[in-house]
C-alpha cells in the first residue's frame, strides 16, 4: 500500500546518495569561488606594477633613469632576440641589423651592426649588446641637447603614459579571454589557476616588453622631428617678423611719399591758381571801336582751368591790348556804342566849364585785390594802388 504524500522518505541508501550529491556540488562551487578569487590575485599584481608606474608618471617624476633602463633591456631583449644561443651558426646578424633601422641606425650609417661572416670568430655577444647599448646611450643624451630639457622630460612622462594605457587595456581584454576557456585545462588534468597564473604572467610579460621597445622607439626619434619642427617655426617667425618690419617701412615710406605727393599737388595746384587768375584790366577797344569785355573779372573754376601756354598766351594779348594808347574821340565813340548796346551807362549833368555837351560816364567793374593793377605796374591791385585802400 502506497504512502501518503507527506510521508517522509526513510531510507539509510537514499540519504547518503543525496548527501554525497551535495557535499560535490557545495564542493565545486567553493572551487569556482576559490579559483576566481586566484584569479582576481593574479591580475591585481599585475595592476599594482603597472599602476605603481602610472602614478610615477602622473606624480611628475624625472623618468630619465627609467627610460635609460628600458634602453639597455631593449638592446638586451633584441640582441638575445637575434642571437639566440652560443652556438654562432644560429646568429642571425642582418636580421639584427634590420631590427635596429629606424630608431638607432639610420640612414648613411653603415657601421653600427655591420658584421660579416669573417667577423663571427671575434664577436661576443656582451661586446655586441655593450656597443649598441653605449651608442644607445649617446644618441639619446643628443635628442636631449637638441630640444629644451622640459620638452624632453614631457615626452618622456606623455609617451610612456600613453603606451602603458593602450597594452594595459588590451592585456586586460586578453585575459578574460583567457579566463574564459582556462577551466578546459582541468580536462588534460592540468590546474586551471596554476595554468592562468603562467600564462597570465607570460603575457603581461610581453606587455611589458612591448611597452619599453615601443616607448624607447619614440623617444629615440621623436626629439629630432621635435627639434626640426622648432627650428622651422623659428624660421617661420623670423621671415613673418622681417615680412612685418618690412610692411611697416613700407607702409611708412608709402605714407610719406603720399603726404610728399599731396604736399606738390597742393602747391601745384595752389600756384596754377595763382597764375591761373582772370587778369582784370581796364576797359579795351577792339579794332572795331567796340568795348571789349577784358574789364569783368570772372572767376575760373578748377575744372575749367586753362592749360599753361593759353594763360601764357592771354596773358601776352592783355599786356599788348594795354600798351596801345586810344585818343579821346575813339573812347567816346566806343562809349556811345556801348550805352546803346548795354545801357551801362547814363548822361551826367553838365561840365563844370559850362560846356552843355553830354558826357558819357563809363562804368568800370570794382577791381579784386589779386587782381593786376590798372596802372601797369604788373603788380597785384592789393601790393601795388590799392595796398592803403
């Protein structure tokens, strides 16, 4: 007879299966638990080192020692890279060469790392690594004298932050990856932990080798473009300041050239007015016993200004139509003619001497004050008769 569904199940065999059950599984857990944890320590020591060098570069401190260790690994690391072992036959002496074009062979430099086949006998490796390391050297302590020390110092903390950040991130994806397939190990029979922690290491030992080559690599070549780019805005500011201190003389020079140019303009145009003057003269009769109009004085406007040679020639007219001398019938004659025409002029009373015969008075415009004298003079009116008027 089947029991009730609340009847507990009582059976020495079931409960040790159940048991045994649990303490595996409570057991596999706690592995996972304790295995992320070994993981978790292995990746905070290897972010205490790289943070450990992060704060020295964010704190400011003078990073010349640390970049001149990372010179000697680097020739070290690419020397044991190329030559390999003790055996020479393995030496691979061009492809070391190679490996070094660029940041400490440049071109035209056929010495450095130039060994022949006749030279393996004699060579030794620490000779090899101690030349390339002093020359190393050398050429960074130039880059040093070629750009301001501060520059050099910035390069130096900005490179190096900037390498550090960029392997870092990339290890750290690199490893969750590696973490993620790592428990197959266990498979093979193999620890995963034990298997993360030396893969873990290796790879961030390849970080980090790739971090000192890539910074050494710049700051071997970077200076000289640094310093090549100072030089040349040097040179640019020079030509801009010559070009500026040019301008401005030329603006000067310009500026008193025009003032020169206005200066003569005025005084041509001051003295062309001068001669340009309508000449007033006295009333003139022409051949035909008729009053010419060379006694009104009008003025000449600047567009209408007569050219030199006809001023010269009126003037010459004027002074000849003054020299002729006209006798007092002529005079009354062309007076009568004129009051007919004009009206100008009306009849006075009689002489004093009684003579009931009219007379004409003429009627003369006012003279100007810069105009010629009436007298003949040649002078102006103002310098000469009506100097007291």
């Amino acid at each position: 007879m089947p029991g009730e569904e609340d009847t507990p199940l009582e059976s020495v065999l079931l409960s040790k299966t159940i048991e045994s059950a649990q303490a595996k599984v409570e057991g596999r857990n706690f592995n996972i638990r304790k295995s992320v944890l070994e993981f978790d320590d292995v990746m905070n020591r290897q972010r205490e080192i790289i943070y450990t060098q992060r704060d020295q570069v964010l704190d400011g401190e003078n990073l010349r020692d640390t970049i001149i260790s990372m010179i000697e690994d680097t020739i070290a690391g690419t020397v044991d890279e190329y030559l390999p072992h003790e055996d020479k036959d393995n030496w691979h002496l061009k492809g070391l060469r190679e490996a070094l074009k660029g940041w400490l062979i440049y071109e035209g430099d056929e010495e450095t790392a130039n060994y022949s086949e006749d030279d393996l006998e004699n060579l030794e490796k620490e000779y090899i690594i101690s030349s390339l390391t002093e020359k190393a050297i050398s050429e960074y302590e130039e880059n040093e004298k070629l750009i301001p020390e501060d520059t050099m110092r910035e390069l130096e903390r900005v490179y190096l932050l900037k390498n550090v950040d960029n392997y870092w991130m990339e290890h750290i994806d690199a490893m969750e990856e590696l973490k993620k397939g790592i428990r197959l190990r266990s498979y093979g029979q193999h620890d995963p932990v034990v298997e993360y922690r030396r893969e873990g290491s290796d790879m961030f030992d390849d970080m980090v080798r790739c971090i000192r080559e890539d910074t050494v690599k710049i700051l071997m070549v970077v200076p000289k473009r640094v310093s090549e780019r100072l030089k040349e805005q040097a040179e640019m500011a020079a030509k801009r300041d010559e070009m500026r201190h040019l301008a401005i003389k030329r603006a000067a020079s310009g500026r008193a050239r025009a003032a020169a140019f206005a200066a003569l303009q005025a005084q041509q145009a001051a003295q062309a007015a001068e001669e340009a003057e309508t000449i007033t003269t006295g009333v003139s009769i022409d051949e035909n016993g008729e009053l010419s109009a060379e006694g009104i004085v009008t003025p000449i406007e600047p567009e209408n200004e007569p050219a030199p040679e006809a001023a010269v020639k009126n003037i010459e007219i004027n002074e000849e139509v003054e020299k002729k001398i006209y006798s007092y019938d002529d005079i009354q004659k062309a007076a009568g003619k004129f009051l007919e025409r004009e009206q100008v002029a009306k009849p006075t009373s009689t002489n004093l001497d009684g003579d009931d015969t009219p007379k004409t008075v003429i009627k003369r415009n006012k003279i100007g004050r810069n105009d010629p004298c009436p007298c003949g003079s040649g002078k102006k009116y103002k310098n000469c008769c009506g100097k007291n008027k």
